[in-house]
C-alpha cells in the first residue's frame, strides 16, 4: 500500500470538509459508537419504548438515558411522541435510509478506486 504523503492528506481532508454526506455519515458513526447509544438505538429498533424501559434494559439513572436520547433526537436518529402522560421513543427510519445510502456510496468509492 502507498504512503499517504502530506499532500494526499490535506487532499482527502479538503475534499471531505467540503462533502456534507461524509460529515452527516462521520457525525452519525460517532454518535452511535458510543455503547450506550448503540443500545438504546437497538432497543428502539425492535419496537418503541418509554423512558422506563430504557432505563431499565440498560440499568442506568434516567438523567444519563436523557443525556443520551436528547443527542439521538438532535440529530433525528429517533423521535418522540406522546403516549397518555409519558413520551414513547422510535427510531427515525429515514434517516437510516439516508445514513445507509451514503454509507453504500463511500465504499463503492472505495472499492472502485485504483490504486
């Protein structure tokens, strides 16, 4: 494999700050790479949840699930809706779509590339 040369990197860097897809695809890796994230993004996929419930599977204080719903909502990875007097969560489909299309064309990039 060649080495990447300085030049090369403020390339790719360049062509990456200016790509809005790849930024919307680095922030989504990043949100759910975090475990407890990844958790509740895969207790939510299943079906929706309260609050409690989510507590409750990852056995955490409601302030840190807040934490970390209100960051998954921010970036429309889930929503929330009322249900009688408590908000029930769900996982924001399209914006898997859109994550998984990007995702798809970053590594036919990839893999189309001659080296």
């Amino acid at each position: 494999m060649n080495e990447l040369t300085k030049n090369k990197i403020k390339t790719i860097k360049k062509k990456f700050k200016n790509n809005t897809a790849y930024k919307f695809l680095q922030q989504c890796m990043e949100i759910i790479g975090n475990e407890d994230r990844f958790i509740i993004l895969n207790l939510l996929n299943k079906k929706p949840c309260l609050l409690s419930d989510i507590e409750n599977k990852l056995n955490r204080s409601q302030p840190s699930i807040s934490h970390h719903i209100r960051i998954l909502e921010q970036h429309k990875l889930i929503y929330s809706y009322k249900k009688g007097k408590f908000k029930e969560y769900s996982i924001y489909r399209e914006t898997f779509v859109k994550l998984l299309n990007i995702w798809n064309q970053w590594f036919y990039a990839i893999r189309s590339r001659n080296d």
